[in-house]
C-alpha cells in the first residue's frame, strides 16, 4: 500500500538537460566530465525545491 509520493521526481531539468546529458553519456556522444558538469546545478535545484 501506498502512503505517499512525490510526483514529478526526480528533477530532470525544465527542458529534460539532466536526462538529455544521461542518454548522451550512455551513448559515449558526451564524456563523463560533461555529465559531471550537468550535475550540481541539477543537484542543487533538487535540494531547493525539497527543503522549500
């Protein structure tokens, strides 16, 4: 049984940039460097909208 959910997590940016650099890693067009650089502004917005 469900108690409670979050809809629209996890975050992948207003215009999908976090799961568009994802794909583009897994299919080498990017390096890892890229996608770590996609990252904190990602991470950080997450962190924001979480805690308020």
């Amino acid at each position: 049984m469900t108690l409670a959910h979050i809809l629209g997590y996890p975050r992948i940016g207003a215009d999908r940039e976090l799961k568009k650099a994802t794909e583009a890693y897994w299919n080498n067009a990017i390096d890892q460097a890229a996608l770590e650089a996609v990252l904190p502004v990602y991470a950080q917005v997450l962190l924001c909208h979480r805690h308020g």
